[in-house]
C-alpha cells in the first residue's frame, strides 16, 4: 500500500516555513505528486543542516523593517515558539529570535515586541527537572521559557553570551519564585528613583518639577525630598539573587573595597541571602557573595566580616537529603549553610575556583563535617585590621606653566591635594581620637554612633586619597615636582606623631582587607616619556594618561556611588552635630579642637557638599581653553556633563 503523505509529514520537518510553504505550492499546482513533494522535503533538509532560522524570519518583512528602522546589521542564528510563562504562571506562546548582538521576543506577524542585548543578559537559569529556564536581565527584568527543545537553545544562546548559566533541581513554583517579574522591577524601580540620588540625577522626569501630576495623582517628590528618605540605600527589597547582584554593585561600600584591590580585578558572581547555621546550630541569615576570586560574609551595611580566597577553599560538602552545605577552608575553618540556593553558590565558587571537589553524603545534618572556628578569633582580629590614617604617597607642585591651560590643570591637582589634605586632617584631629577602637579612652564609646557619623565621611576621603587625587596626579606628573609623603599625620597637621612616627603605609585596608596601594614612594621620579599628541604618558612600562577628562570618567560613577550616601543623611548628620554640641562634654571636646585647627566640626563636614561645585567651574574653563581639535576635548565635555548632575544637588545642600 502506498505511503500516504500528509500536510503534517512538511510542517513536521527541518525545512523552514518559506521551503515548506514551496513545496506545498508546487503540490497545489500540480507541479510534482506528493512523493516527490516528500522526497523533496528529504533533499532540501540534507541541503541545510546547519540551519537554525527555522521560522525563516529574516525574510520577514517586518523584521526587515526594523532592523532597517533601528540600523542594525543582524543575522538570525536562532528562531523558535517557546512558551513565555507570566507572572500569574499563565503559558503564552511566543517567538523567541537570537542573533549575535542580542535576544527577541516577536509578537504576530513577526513584530518586535522586545530587544535584550546580549551584554545586559546577566545568567541563565535552567531548571534540570523541567522544561523551564530563566533568562536573568538586571536592567529590565527575567524571563521565564519553556520549551521542548531547551537543550538546543540554550546550546545557541551560551555560544553568543558571556552570560553565566547555572542548573538547579527546583521546578513548579519554587522555581517561578526565582523570577523577578515586571512588576516587581518597576516597583523597586520606583523605591530606587525615591531614594536613590544616584537613579534620581542620571534619570530626570522629563516633566517639570512645577508641572501638575497626571490624573489628580500624587507628585512625584523632589531630588531634595527623596534624598532626605530614611530607607535609602538598604537592600531589603531584594528577592531573588539578581536583585542582590546589581543592588551590591551599585552599592558604594562594595564598589570601593573591589576599587582597592590593586592588580585584581574582582568581578562579582552571585550575591544572595542564605541561612549560615553556628556551631551550636542556630540559623542566621546572612549576605553571602562569591566575585571570580573569592567568597564573602557581609554585614548588613555590606562591611566584610570575611574574605576568603577561592585558593583557600579545597571542597564542598553536600547533603543528598537537605539543602544544607559546608564549604571546607583548612587554613582557617568551615561555613555550614543551608539554602535552596545551594546550587548557585557552588557553581560560583567552582566557576573559577576549578580545584574546589564537591562530595555528596546521605545525612542530612552536617554539623559532623564542620570544622569549627577555634577560640580566641575574633576581637584581636577586628582591632589589627582596622584602616589606617588615608593619605597620598606624594604631592605635587608647579611652575614656570607656558600657558591659560597649563594653570588651569594645574589648580585642579593643587587644589585636590589640599582637599584631601584637610579631609585627613579632620580624621586625625576631630575623628579617630572619638573612635572607641582607636583609642580607649575615647568619649564616644558607643561604636555604632561614630559610624553613624563619621563613617560616610571616611569613605569619601579614602576615595580621594587612594583614587580620585592619585589619577589626577599622574595625568601632570611630567610638568611639574614631586615630593614624597613620609608621614600621613605630619602631613595632614603639621605635627609630629605622639607615637613612633610611622612612614607612609605599603598597605592599607578597608573595611578588613588589605591590599596593595598602587603608587609606590619612587613613582614619582621614574623616567617619563611624554607623548602629548596620543595624552599619554609612559612610566618605565607603563602606559598613562594625560587626559584630565579621562581620569574623571573614570571615576565619576565611583564618586556617585561614595557621594551618594552621605549627601542623603545631610540632614541628619546635622541634626547629630547639633546633638553632640548639646552635650557639654562633647561641647568641650568640639571647642577644643576648633581652637587648634581653627575650624569648627561643621566647617570640615560640609566640604564634600563644597568641593562638588568648585570641579564644575575648573572643568569649565579647562573645556574653555581647549581647543575643540585637541585630542581631550571630548572626554573633558563627557566629564563636565556627569560633574554638574551631582553638583546640582550639592548647591541644593550649600543653599
């Protein structure tokens, strides 16, 4: 009997719908019977094998449209239906388009109804027990598929993303709670915009402050009022471990401990909240995050309490029955945790951390497997890594400038020095000696209160120090001198240490970790090369800028990041200044050290909020006297555009 050739026999095939429409075209004409339509089907697969445009969407009208709209230049390597799952767990079919720049969600008749870059595609989650997996996208938010040929595709989405894709076991709505849904961003969106100086400069409403809301609605607040928000800059909000990965590195405490890590690069991994357990068994929610080198415990206030090194690691240990883990540190001691986002964790660590073996064991308690922290850690510890005094290694100074410009670069470095001068002053005169962990017999020995006040402050100065002033002073170390700092104090007061003079730390720490300071002593009079004409400057092998500009963009989300805080708890830091004064022994304390720097507690805080303003009119007059041919020119209008967001808020607080 002969084979009966269906319609389905063609749509089931490789072919893509252009081929298959073909063939069945020519079978409506009369042009060939259907088993020559079938064999042709078997030949034009064997002809394109490698064909991953199935839905033929390049030949798409509206895709065509598009792209010309948009001015790209892209090639489908990918086209299929998957089933996109809402919020509510709802299955909609849609057509999912990869090329090399980025992923499509299509709507009918091959509109496009979404663009993701393949670079903001963060991780790919892929669930082992189903046919689901979600597409993570910080910026905007996840993406939950399914679809039978799950394997294929995230085969072609792997080839085409940096993106990092792990496997978990979870399915149903467990897995659906690993999502982070539109609304969800957008609400945190919101909260962000309302609290975060940072979203609130970068992204202005595009209606005026003074125009009505729309619909009799409330309006929105002012950058001034959002700024003033007590829950500003917590990470409360966040759900799922791409909420804790972007929320940590916009977060300025951890922006600066990766910004000091001289010669390593620390890129951050996964960050979440899992369940530490305690040798005596009690549980403790604790922020964990694992960067390409190493594995944290974090504070609250993301302060490190540790730093362990992925070289350190030597194993994991898991229970085939719980959730619960122990990652094994010989030279120190063990983490017993529990979470069900177990999987990741160890993916992270193992990711770069090839070495690291994980074994399975059939208990599901794990206390047995835990080496525990030995007694006497801790304080001692605390008190050894506590940061030093911030200062630069050298400063610089000038003369005989050819020109309007030379002098204008010049006052930025020079004026720079003397800020970071008296930030450091402050520290050493008016600061640390109120620290109780400096200095035992201080006034203030409730240790939570100094960080209240001074905490945001330090790290305004340690940025200065050790990055802002240091890059300025590379790009004009060939016009001028340089002398080198010996004592961080001396230099900062005029006075010599009542302890044993210390010189110039070869390491410094933050927040418990220490790292290597990128300028050494001897830097300063190494043999330079200037090549004016590329604004660069050799220094032995060294390749540097000269470009003003540049070291600002460099910096500037940096800066943000550290200004970001402290300019928000202006108001109450100035409510806790007025309180200190009330108390006649601070009073006393305040008044004493006015009369030996001549400046009053409220003279030194309020430079920050000053030194804002005063680069948007150096920077102008730079701009001013370049010409716009010169090789700096650009980057010196990028640098005045981002300074004056931030600057505007800094006049609000000088008004």
């Amino acid at each position: 009997m002969a084979k009966v050739y269906k319609k389905t026999d063609y749509l089931a095939s490789e072919l893509t719908e252009a081929q298959r429409m073909s063939i069945i075209k020519r079978i409506m004409q009369g042009h060939m019977s259907e088993e020559e339509a079938y064999n042709e089907v078997l030949r034009e697969t064997q002809k394109t094998p490698g064909n991953r445009d199935k839905l033929n969407v390049e030949s798409e009208k509206n895709w065509q449209s598009y792209l010309k709209s948009q001015k790209l230049d892209e090639k489908v390597a990918y086209s299929a239906y998957v089933q996109k799952i809402n919020h509510h767990g709802k299955k909609q079919e849609r057509l999912f388009v990869l090329t090399e720049g980025a992923m499509y969600n299509l709507g009918d008749n091959f509109h496009v109804k979404r663009r993701v870059k393949m670079e903001d595609i963060e991780r790919v989650t892929d669930s082992t027990s189903s046919e689901g997996f979600i597409i993570h996208v910080p910026k905007e938010y996840d993406y939950h598929f399914e679809s039978k040929k799950k394997k294929e595709l995230l085969g072609k989405l792997k080839d085409l993303t940096k993106a990092e894709f792990v496997e978990v076991e979870t399915k149903g709505e467990e897995f659906q709670k690993m999502v982070t849904t539109k609304a969800q961003r957008r609400g945190r969106g919101r909260q962000r915009s309302n609290n975060s100086f940072l979203l609130a400069v970068d992204s202005p409403s595009p209606r005026s402050a003074s125009a009505p809301p729309p619909n009799g609605g409330a309006r929105r607040p002012s950058v001034m009022a959002t700024l003033m928000s007590p829950s500003t800059y917590t990470l409360d909000n966040c759900k799922s471990p791409s909420d804790w990965k972007a929320a940590l590195e916009r977060n300025y405490k951890w922006s600066m401990h990766v910004a000091q890590r001289d010669g390593e690069e620390e890129v951050l991994i996964f960050a979440g909240k899992i369940t530490k357990i305690n040798s005596r068994g009690r549980r403790q929610k604790r922020l964990v995050a694992v960067t390409n080198r190493a594995m944290y415990n974090l504070t609250d206030r993301v302060e490190v309490n540790r730093r362990v090194d992925l070289t350190k690691i030597e194993s994991v240990t898991t229970s085939q029955k719980s959730q619960e883990f122990v990652v094994h540190v010989p030279s120190e001691y063990d983490y017993w945790f529990e979470s069900e986002l177990r999987q990741m964790v160890i993916s992270a660590l193992r990711e770069n951390g090839i070495h690291i073996r994980e074994h399975s064991v059939p208990e599901p308690k794990l206390k047995e497997y835990v080496q525990v922290k030995s007694k006497g850690d801790g304080e001692e510890k605390r008190r050894v890594d506590l940061p030093e005094l911030p200062a630069l290694k050298y400063v610089c100074s000038f003369s005989d400038l050819k020109d309007k410009r030379a002098h204008i670069r010049a006052e930025l470095v020079t004026t720079e020095q003397s800020y970071c001068k008296s930030l450091v002053r402050f520290l050493a005169e008016y600061a640390y000696p109120l620290d109780v962990e400096r200095n035992k017999n201080s006034l203030m020995q409730n240790r939570n209160k100094w960080v209240d006040i001074f905490d945001n402050f330090e790290n305004i100065v340690r940025f200065h120090c050790d990055f802002f002033c240091p890059d300025l002073q590379k790009c004009l170390r060939n016009e001028g001198r340089t002398e080198p700092i010996v004592s961080a104090y001396t230099w900062a007061t005029g006075k010599k240490e009542k302890s044993k003079a210390r010189s110039a730390p070869a390491s410094r720490v933050f927040r418990g970790v220490s790292h290597r300071t990128s300028i050494s002593a001897t830097e300063g009079v190494v043999d330079k090369v200037a090549d004016e004409s590329k604004g660069t400057i050799l220094v032995g092998k060294k390749k540097e800028t000269t470009d003003i500009g540049m070291a600002f963009n460099k910096r500037v989300t940096l800066l943000k990041t550290v200004y970001e805080p402290y300019l928000a708890g202006w108001t109450k830091l100035q409510e806790a200044v007025k309180k200190l004064n009330q108390k006649s022994k601070y009073n006393k304390y305040l008044l004493s050290k006015q009369g030996e720097t001549g400046l009053s507690i409220s003279s030194f805080l309020i430079m920050p909020i000053q030194r804002v303003p005063r680069y948007v009119l150096l920077i102008r007059e730079l701009v001013k006297h370049t010409d716009e041919e010169h090789p700096e020119y650009s980057s010196l209008q990028r640098a005045l555009k981002s300074i004056q967001k931030i600057a505007k808020v800094c006049d609000s607080h000088i008004k």
